[in-house]
C-alpha cells in the first residue's frame, strides 16, 4: 500500500516536469535541473520551521471570513514557501550561466516549485490516503506549477531588462517575480479554506472553481507564448523578437515574414529554324518564301 501512495504522490509531480521540460527546445543540462528540484524538496524544511515559528500569530480558521483568512495565509503560509522557492531561483537558476533564453527561469521555477510540491505532496498523502492524492494531482500539483510559472515570467522579463540595461524594467519585474506567486498562493489557500467552512460547500467552492480554472489557463498559455522565443537573449534583443516600447515595457514579437508572390516570367517565341526550298500554305495555297507565318492568311508554318 505504501508503494501506491508513493506513487501516487510523485507522479504527478513528475509528469509536470516533464511536461515543462518538453516545452524547452534547447534542453537545460540534467544537473542543473536536478539541483533545483533537490533544493526545491529541501526548502520544505525551513519553511515548515517558519510555519511552526510564526503559524501561533495567524490561526487558519476556517469561519473566520475571507479578509481574515487571506491575510493569515498570506502572513502564515504563502509567503514563506514562495520566498523560499524565489530565493532557490534567483541564486541558483537565475544566475546561473545556463539561463541565456527567456523560457530557461520558467523551468528552473517550475523545478523548484515541483521539487518542494513532491514532499510535500508525500507528507499529505502518507497521512489522509489515496483519495487526498487524486486531488493533490488535480489542484495542489498545478497550483504550484501556477505559482512557479507566474515567478519565472517575471525573471524572464527582469532579465531582459538587465541585459538591455532599462533599470527600472529590471527592478519591477524583480519585484513582480516574489510578489506575484505569492499572491496567487493566498487567493488558492484562501478560496479553499473559506469554501470548506461555508454552509453550502458547492457554493462556497464556485469562487475558487473560477479562480483555479482563469489561473491554470493563463498560466499555461504564457508557458506556450514564452517557450516560442528560444533563441540567445542577447540575439532576440538585437534581431528584435524581444523588444522595448516608448514606456519601457519589454514584450514578444514573432516577426512574420509574408510570402513572396511568385513572380511571373513572360513567354518568349521561340523562332522556328529557317527552312529551306520552297514552302506553301496548306489553307491558301501561296508560297511563302522563307517566312514563318503566311503572309496572306496568317497561319504558323512548322
């Protein structure tokens, strides 16, 4: 039996990596991603040490009301494990010489995030069964993935405005990239709390339907539009596929190349090879005297 739960704990974990990972077209070298994910399991530590620590001041409860439980998931949980996760990828993936194309620190994110998820997701299965781990698979895997992506956008789009030198490009998008996964984690925890402690379950759960369905949607466009720009950083900013507007915003572009219409080539005669002796038309009868058409019905003479 605990065979099955383990399996049942790390597989999913392991089939977003994968997926993640055949997205990238120019493969990341598999140490590196291993690192990630092993720091990733391992920062699983010192935030269940911060939750320990500071969990007393911000009570999960499930009645308390949506502000309330926002701000103690956010104070209580999410903060932590998206810091943690955030430093192991801005020192290790971030900086690391392997990151040279956009899409690069979305996988290092991801591998993070997966590495503290599958842990994590052990934890919780060994401890509630096999039906805790179907839905885990379905919401807390993806969920985590979500976040990872949402950090790993933002690197991406603070590393583009390091190389192109814009500073406050750099820094708000470095902002941007611990800030965002952090947020979504306090929407996720919160709209599930506050759905299990509402009078009518199903109701309780739309907002949180809603909320998870725009998330992973989102999320994973993005992974698909990123994962398109795979060239050399410094070369997409130069050819232009990554570019800089008036305000200082970087974004994509796919240059489009239109087709080139075939260009028509006009016929030419071929002159017929002057023949010799005496000729005559076959419609009127009249010699023609070293001609290629008759002169008298117009006809073409072979």
């Amino acid at each position: 039996m605990s065979s099955i739960l383990l399996c049942a704990a790390v597989l999913p974990v392991f089939g977003l990596c994968t997926f993640i990972y055949t997205k990238d077209k120019n493969k990341e070298p598999a140490w590196l991603l291993a690192l990630m994910f092993g720091l990733g399991l391992l920062s699983v530590i010192p935030v269940l040490i911060c939750e320990l620590i500071f969990g007393a001041f911000f009570p999960l409860d499930s009645k308390a009301g949506f502000i309330p439980i926002f701000f103690n998931i956010l104070f209580g949980v999410a903060l932590y494990e998206e810091a943690f996760k955030w430093l192991v990828t801005k020192y290790m993936g971030y900086r690391s010489k392997e990151f040279d194309e956009v899409f690069d620190v979305i996988v290092y994110a991801v591998f993070v995030s997966l590495g503290f998820a599958c842990l994590e997701n052990i934890m919780y299965v060994f401890q509630n069964g096999l039906g805790n781990a179907i839905l885990r698979a379905i919401l807390a895997v993806p969920g985590h993935t979500c976040f990872a992506i949402s950090m790993g956008y933002f690197f991406s789009k603070a590393k583009v405005g390091q190389i192109s030198g814009n500073h406050k490009v750099y820094a708000k998008n470095m902002i941007l990239s611990i800030i965002a996964p952090i947020i979504l984690h306090t929407f996720y925890d919160t709209f599930i709390l506050a759905a299990s402690g509402a009078e009518d379950s199903i109701i309780g759960l739309i907002p949180f339907i809603l909320f998870y369905v725009f998330m992973v949607v989102v999320c994973f466009l993005t992974v698909d539009k990123v994962a398109k720009v795979q060239n050399n950083l410094s070369l997409n900013i130069q050819e232009g596929s990554i570019v800089k507007n008036d305000q200082g915003y970087i974004y994509y572009q796919y240059p489009t190349v239109p087709p080139t219409p075939p260009v028509a080539t006009p016929a030419v005669e071929t002159p017929l090879p002057p023949t010799t002796g005496p000729q005559f038309c076959p419609i009127c009868g009249r010699q023609v005297a070293g001609a290629n058409f008759c002169p008298n019905c117009g006809l073409r003479l072979r």
